[in-house]
C-alpha cells in the first residue's frame, strides 16, 4: 500500500520554466491537498480538492494552478516558476463525510529549487 | 479564525532532559481536531497524535505525552527523557471543517527541536 506518492522528488528550474508536480493516493480518499513548507512558515495550503471535480484556492494560491485529474490524482503546475516558489510541497489526501477524522496523509514532499 | 501558534521556534536541550512544545490555538468550531506531526531531518511528517475536542484527556505514548486544555486552547507536547532520535521540527495542527463534510488543518509555523549528546 503506497499511500500518497509524489513526483519527482526533487527537480531545480530557472525563472520562467513551468513544471508539474504529479501526486497520487490509493486509499480511495476524496480529498486531496496541496500544501508548502518554508522555513519559519510552517505548511501552508496552496489548493485543495474537497472532492472529485472540484478545486478550491487556499492561503497561498497565487503562481500555481492545480487539476484533479480523477479521484486517485492532484496535480499542481507552475506556469512561470520565480524564485519565491522555491520551497518543499507536500500533497496530501484524507477522508470526508461520515468517514472524517480530520486527519491528513501526507506524501513524502518534493523540493523545489528556482534560480 | 482558525489559528495555531507554536511560540517556541527552536529549543535546544542535552539528552535525558524532558521538554515541553507549546501549541496554542483559536477555532470558531466547537468540534474539532488537534494533531501533532514530527518531521526528522529526513524531511517526511511522521503523524504523532490525534485529539477531538471532546477528549481532553492526557495522553501518554511511551516517553510522549500530550495535555490538552480547551480553558486555555493549548494543546502541549511533552517529551519525557529526550534522545538525540527525537531532533526534528515538530508541528502542531488544527483541523478546518469545511461544509460537506471536508476538511484542511491548520499548522503552526513548528517548533525545531536540537537534542545533544
């Protein structure tokens, strides 16, 4: 049982180039979450998917654009990576409805570097 | 608002010496969930604890401990004998219902926590 896979684990850009971070989960979640980490900052959401189909700004939504492509995947792309989105992200995904205890699985983080 | 706030930014202590990590926070919820996570230098968040606020037992895993205290909205962690192994950031959340059922968590920005020998 994988849990929540993210890739690539790690993946440097320059200002300007655009990427996609692919995240899965195989424990029929409905939601899924993408969250950054930065020193001093804690995590902080990006985007969230509460459901199939649906997607929803967070706290920190500006640069990024995110597709829920089906239950399993989340994507979160940068269109025109700066240097200010160098960062850890973590992609995430719980239960919902009758079935929420409020806890999130998180994956194992990619860093980002852009120079 | 939905807020959690680790006062401690970094904590040093020797081994063997017991350490409390602050966790205070504000929810508009009357039901909710308090989490502690740790993240080693190995980077991935290790869950550690899940709280509902109807719970405000202590609890005590091995040489953890957590006291919850809705009067105060602190939810506290306790490492008891501290060994270089526990050397991580370690984050306090708090869950955000949403309508529908869903859900985020809230984090506090963590506490980073140095064992030494």
């Amino acid at each position: 049982n994988a849990g929540v896979t993210q890739t690539p684990k790690f993946q440097v850009l320059k200002t300007g180039q655009s990427m996609t971070l692919q995240c899965a989960q195989d424990m029929n979640h409905n939601s899924m979450y993408w969250y950054r980490q930065d020193p001093g900052m804690g995590l902080r959401l990006i985007y969230y998917s509460a459901s199939e189909g649906t997607t929803d700004k967070g706290e920190v939504p500006n640069g990024y654009n995110v597709s829920r492509l089906n239950k399993r995947e989340f994507s979160l792309r940068l269109e025109s990576a700066a240097p200010s989105q160098t960062s850890v992200y973590f992609c995430a995904s719980s239960y919902s409805g009758g079935m929420n205890t409020g806890e999130l699985f998180f994956g194992e983080g990619s860093r980002l570097t852009v120079l | 608002a939905q807020k959690v706030t680790q006062a401690q930014t970094e904590i040093s202590v020797v081994e063997k010496e017991d350490v409390t990590l602050d966790c205070v926070y504000e929810t508009r919820d009357t039901t909710y969930y308090l989490f502690w996570y740790k993240q080693p230098p190995s980077g991935e968040l290790v869950f550690l604890i899940r709280r509902n606020s109807f719970d405000e037992q202590n609890e005590i895993s091995g040489r953890y401990s957590w006291n919850f205290q809705k009067s105060t909205s602190s939810f506290n962690f306790t490492i008891t004998a501290s060994q270089v192994v526990d050397s991580a950031v370690y984050f306090c959340a708090l869950s955000d219902f949403l309508s529908g059922g869903y859900n985020k968590l809230i984090f506090g920005a963590g506490t980073r926590l140095a064992v030494h020998p």
